[in-house]
C-alpha cells in the first residue's frame, strides 16, 4: 500500500524515495524540500541527503536539487489542488495530510494588522513522517494506575516521540487491559496529528471509548469537550499558552483526568514555562514522563512521580 506522505511529493522526488528501499521508508523521520538545495531527509541515525537515484548520502553535492517546479508540484498535492482552502492551516504554517503527516511550510508572509494572515511563495518544506506504533505505551499503562487513574504530563524535546506515546495512550485508556476496564477519553486534536480523521473518521486507532474533536483550537476544544461528551479523561497535545492551562484546570475541576503534552528537555526547563510551573507546585500532574532520545537512535522514557523516579525503555 503507498505510503500517504510519499504520495504527496513531486513524481520526479516520489521516484528517488521509492527507490531507496523498505527499509528506508521503516526509518525516515523527517524529508526536507528546499528550493536550489538538495532533498534532506531524517532518519533515526542522522541527517542525510537523497540522490536521484535513491541513495542516501552525507555529501551535499551528491543530493537530487529540488527545482521551483518540484516545490510547485508538491504542494498542488499537498493542499488537494486548492490553496484556499486550506487558508487557516496556511496561516499557522503547516497542513496535515490524511495520515497524521505534518507538513511544514516557510515562505514569504502575508502579514496585515500585525498578523500573520497566510504565506505565499512557498520555497521550505518539512514532512513529518508519522507513525502510529501500537504497543509503544504498554510499559507505562499500568504504571498509571498504581495510586489510581491520575493526571499525567508527557515532556521532551521535539521529535522525540511525546505525540507518538500520547496516540497509544489513549488507545490503551480507552480499550482497557490488564483487567482494567476502558474509559471514556475525550481527544482535542488540534494539529489532527494524534487520530489522523480523514472526513471526520480517525484513521488511526486511538480506542473504542474515544470521542475525537478535529482541528479545534486546544483550549477552546478542551471546554467544549468537558461541556458535551463528560469525558472521563481529557487527552491533548502541545499545552503551552495561559488558555490552554486555564481549560486543564477548568478540567480538573471537573472531575475530569488529564492527559498532555509539553515541549521540554528537562525538569528545569519544565519549571520555567509561565503558568506551568504554578501547576506543578500544585501537584497537578502526579505522573511526569521525560522522553529522550538516546544515542543509538531509541527513545526512552522517565517516569517521575512523587515518590520517586523510574525509568525504562519504550521503543524503537
């Protein structure tokens, strides 16, 4: 079956990757189209460039240069030939394409009123490959429930996996397991990264007790969310901005479990985010989880709780 992200490139890059073998298409992270540079790409061991030929390569002058016209092409197929309506995810500098593929934009943009209205003369880039990898969040699931059901942060760096655990997560919570019952979860998935609907329809699976609200603005979602669905837990994405803490805690009050994400390296630099650091001292989140990715390529967990602090190995 042809991969939704490949699909989405120019014919002329969609044969260099189709060239390059099963096993490249198990390990790329990320594939970069610059105008008058060479194709780049992530794999979980380094950066790269692609040849025409389908060969990876650490020299530049060896990549396939990516053309206007390849750049022009791609991104027909990324907006479904209509630019217009994808205005909005324009304006935010990216689009998610039926899979969960985040696809990064740069270019000139369009400001007016001193706002960013949308982007023209599209000349970077960045898919994002994504993966839903069933089973990642076995390890965790039952340490969750240790002092029972509680709210949990999911912290790292970009790339290192936090949307990927967060996916499962949700599966298992909401199919249930190990003799536990399955929960009500309510997903606001703004970036339509974490259930990848297609017409409404999530495409990934993220459980049989989990009601999904697409491409909603966090904050706004997770009110909306508490108010029509009574959610047992509240599953999101990137929290990051005062609105975004003001609607966990509207949660909380709620009787609702909360399940997020954040971007941060380290206990330190989770501690500096305005807002957030409030809800820690508060002990809001009783299970932290710390993504890493570790030399070889794998990514590891930390669990840090009140009682101390555990780790193990999650996947790949």
């Amino acid at each position: 079956m042809e991969r939704e992200w490949n699909r989405i490139c120019a014919k002329r890059i969609r044969s260099g990757l189709n060239q390059a073998g099963a096993d490249f298409f198990d390990r790329v992270e990320e594939i970069r189209l610059r105008v008058g540079q060479p194709l780049a790409v992530t794999m979980e061991n380094g950066n790269y460039y692609l040849t025409a030929a389908g060969q990876l390569t650490t020299r530049w002058e060896e990549g396939m240069l990516i053309s206007e016209s390849d750049m022009a092409e791609t991104m027909e197929y990324v907006s479904s030939y209509s630019r217009y309506a994808y205005a909005e995810e324009l304006r935010q500098g990216f689009i998610t394409v039926r899979g969960g593929h985040r696809v990064g934009l740069c270019g000139k943009t369009v400001v007016a009123e001193g706002k960013v209205r949308g982007l023209k003369y599209i000349q970077g880039l960045n898919i994002r490959v994504a993966r839903q990898v069933p089973g990642c969040a076995d390890a965790l699931y039952p340490r969750l429930y240790a002092d029972g059901l509680c709210h949990v942060l999911l912290a790292s760096p970009p790339g290192c996996g936090k949307t990927t655990l967060l996916r499962d997560l949700v599966r298992r919570l909401s199919d249930g397991g190990d003799g536990r019952a399955g929960v009500r979860v309510s997903l606001v998935d703004e970036r339509s990264e974490i259930a990848a609907c297609y017409q409404g329809l999530p495409q990934n699976d993220v459980g049989r007790n989990t009601d999904v609200l697409d491409g909603c603005p966090k904050a706004e979602g997770m009110t909306q969310m508490i108010r029509t669905m009574n959610p047992q837990v509240l599953a999101v994405d990137e929290i990051g901005t005062v609105e975004d803490l003001a609607a966990l805690e509207l949660a909380v009050t709620c009787g609702c479990q909360v399940l997020a994400t954040v971007h941060a390296g380290s206990w330190e630099e989770l501690r500096g985010k305005p807002g957030l650091d409030r809800l820690l001292r508060e002990h809001l989140f009783r299970h932290l989880v710390f993504l890493e990715r570790t030399g070889s390529g794998r990514v590891r967990w930390r669990l840090r709780t009140e009682l101390g602090e555990e780790a193990a190995w999650g996947w790949r």
